[in-house]
C-alpha cells in the first residue's frame, strides 16, 4: 500500500493495472482458454480410439467332460481379454467442419477479450482527464479564493478608515466564505475522481495520485473531416464487427455439418480377443499364457452406414442452420448500423464541443476585459463592491465553463481516434 500511495500513476500504467486486475477480463481469459481446449478435442476426432476389455466367469456345479463323456462336479473360472480399434473413415467431413469451428470459436473469444478490454481502456482514459480536469478546476477556485482574501485585507483596511461602510465589508467576508465553499466542493469533486480511478485499478485509494500530462488548448481543427473517413477505418479494427463476420462464418460450417448427415459414413474396425480357462479343482490343463496364444483371434472389418430416412430430422436441420446464417447476417448488418450511428453521434459531440470550447474561450477573454474594468472603476470607488462581485463572479464561472469545455472536447476527441485506431496512451 505504500509504494502505491507514493507512485505517481502515469495513463499508461493506469491502463495496465485496470487491464491485468479486471475480473471480467480474467473471465474472459478462461473462456478463452476453455476455447483452446475445444480445437483440442476436435483435433482428436482425427485419430483412431483404441480401447482395451476384459472379463471373468466363475462358474460351479455339473460339466460334461468330452474326454469321459461324462457329466462331472466341476468349478471353473474362465475369462477372455480383448483389444479394439476404431477409425471413423469418412462421415461427410463432419470432422473437418468441427475442427474450424473450434478454431472459430478461439478467434471469437480473443474478439471478446479485445472490445472489453477497448471498453476498459477508454473507462480509465476518461477516468484519468476527470481527474487533470478536476484538479486544474480546483487550482482556479483556489487562486479565486486566495484574491478574495487579499481583497477582505484591502476592504478591511478601507472600512478602518471609513472610507466604505460596515455592509461593504460584511459582503466581502461572504464572498470569501462562497469561495471557500467552491474549494472545498473542487476538493470533494477531485477526491471523488481519484477515487472512481483507483476502483478501477483495483488499487489502494489512500494517496493514490496520477502523474500531470500537459493537455494544453486543444486545436480549433477538427482531426477528421467527416465521421465516415473513422467508420471506414473502424470496420477493418473494431472487434464487434469482425466477430460478426465470424459468425456467419461458423454458421455457414454449421450448415455443412447439417448437411453432412445426407452423406454415407464408413468406420473401420480391428479386434483382437483370447480366452483362457482354469479348473479350482484339478488345475489347469493347459498353461495359461499357452492358452492365451491357442484361443488368440482377430480380425479387421468396416461398417457402411447409408442414410435413407430418418423421419426428415436432417433436412429440418440444414434449413434451421441456414435460418441462422441468415440471422448471422442481421446481425453483422446491425452492427455496421450502430457503429456508424456512433461513429456519426461522436463526431457531432466532437464539433459541438469544439463550438462550445471556442465560445467559452471567448467569453473569458470578454470577462477577463470586464473584470480589470470593474477592478480600476471599483478601486477609483466608481463601483459599489456588489456591482464588482457579480463581475467576479461571472469571470470565476467562464473560467470554470472554459476548463469543463477543454476537457470535455480533449475526452470526445480521444473518442474519435479509438475508432479511427489512432489513440494514443501518453
């Protein structure tokens, strides 16, 4: 816990520590890796099985002797072993299919992985401007505090000399108060941010803290020129598009399958089996790995299996498949639709806060212009303090309005170029 309250937490870093510590990712880790284990066992069904049998019978009571010709007491144990193969030598590729569906299947989850992590990284980007956003707030209001307190000195000293009267300084004290109060909810505010990060980062919140990165003032171009020069680039790089695709792709095979059923299928087979026997009573006649080798047999076969009817489950089948290839299909289609529509909302977020950012710029600079104004007319007492107040505190909110909208439209842009695929973590 000390290291981490002592380190100074780059976005980078950020975006690491949330990557390897989020349990929805190390969820979708093992998914990922249960689907490794599926091309695995579809791999297997390539090779032949070979399984070994084995069995014993104790028997008591009459047998017939063939030497006597007799029937005698008798008590006998006998078993048999045995060894059979089995190779599946055609079934209408349904093993082929199996296997690039598994491999489907792996590529789907490694898409899965990728759109949460893309999720997360982006949390954590916006976590980390609230923060920057938060304390460059924060060191506005205080450096508004701190003049409003050098100007309770100078009312102070005015009213010392009668030059205003008791109510002038009255209000000055509540403006001090109303600035105090403003810090102390920044301070609240930039708490409340590091510590949504730090949840995050699954990491102690106690003097957790983010490296400053210089944000600077944003660039009155717009980085694209339109919302469908990103959608293009994001179809080749967005997960959930390629993960549609792949969809389809599995249920094409999903179909050869189905349709595999139609076909003939040939399994081949070999066996080996031996007997063997031993009398409680008089012992064995025969010796018995003697016997193992006389009763020793074996054989090689094939089976032909030949589809003729089967109540029409096989055609219900394929055209179900093809209904979900279909679906498949919509889905892909739909997903296009909604990443342009918020290729399209985010681009329009991006101008509007663009438009927004340029108008609070102005409106600073117009405040600032009213504010030294209103200090000379004040200071020459042409100005009540009221009147210098309202000014300050119009001059407090555009300073506030300009930080909210540079953020605002620094986050919006970071936005753009994750679909564009040109975000950058520094």
């Amino acid at each position: 816990m000390s290291t981490f309250s002592q380190k100074k937490w780059t976005l980078k870093e950020c975006v690491n520590q949330a990557l390897e510590k989020n349990l929805t990712i190390q969820q979708n880790k093992l998914s990922l890796e249960l689907a490794k284990k599926e091309v695995e066992i579809a791999k297997g069904n390539f090779l032949p099985n070979l399984n070994a049998s084995s069995g014993g019978n104790l028997n008591f009571g009459s047998g017939f002797d063939y030497v006597t010709q007799n029937r005698v007491a008798t008590s006998i144990f006998g078993g048999s072993l045995g060894l059979n193969a089995g190779y599946t030598v055609f079934n209408g590729f349904r093993n082929t299919n199996t296997f690039k569906q598994a491999q489907l299947g792996v590529a789907s989850s490694l898409l899965d992985l990728q759109k949460i992590e893309n999720d997360i990284s982006l949390s954590v980007v916006n976590g980390y401007l609230n923060i920057l956003f938060a304390k460059e707030n924060l060191n506005a209001f205080e450096v508004q505090y701190n003049i409003s307190k050098k100007q309770l000195e100078a009312v102070a000293a005015r009213f010392q000399s009668g030059i205003i009267a008791k109510g002038d300084l009255l209000n000055t004290k509540s403006t001090v108060a109303t600035n105090l109060q403003s810090v102390i909810a920044q301070e609240n505010a930039l708490n409340i941010a590091l510590l949504n990060l730090a949840q995050l980062l699954q990491v102690p919140s106690e003097g957790f803290d983010i490296a400053s990165i210089l944000v600077g003032l944003p660039s009155s171009q717009l980085l694209y020129e339109n919302s469908s020069s990103v959608y293009q680039k994001s179809l080749n790089r967005m997960p959930e598009i390629t993960s549609a695709k792949l969809a389809i792709e599995n249920a094409a095979l999903n179909i050869k399958i189905s349709e595999s059923y139609f076909l003939p299928s040939v399994i081949a087979s070999a066996g080996l089996t031996t007997n063997y026997g031993y009398n409680l009573k008089s012992g064995p006649d025969i010796a018995f790995f003697n016997q193992l080798d006389d009763n020793l047999g074996y054989g090689v076969g094939f089976n032909l299996n030949i589809p003729i009817f089967n109540r029409f489950q096989t055609k219900n089948n394929v055209e179900k498949s093809k209904i979900a290839k279909e679906i498949s299909e919509t889905r892909l289609a739909s997903e296009k639709v909604r990443l342009k529509q918020t290729i399209e909302q985010a681009f329009l977020d991006v101008k509007s806060a663009l438009k927004t950012y340029q108008a609070a710029t102005i409106s600073l600079e117009s405040q600032n212009e009213a504010f030294k104004n209103a200090q000379e007319r004040y200071n020459y007492g042409s100005m009540t303090l009221f009147d210098f107040d309202l000014v300050r505190t119009r001059l407090v909110t555009a300073q506030a309005t300009l930080i909210r909208s540079k953020y605002d439209y620094v986050f919006k842009t970071k936005v753009l170029q994750f679909y564009a695929g040109e975000l950058v973590l520094n």
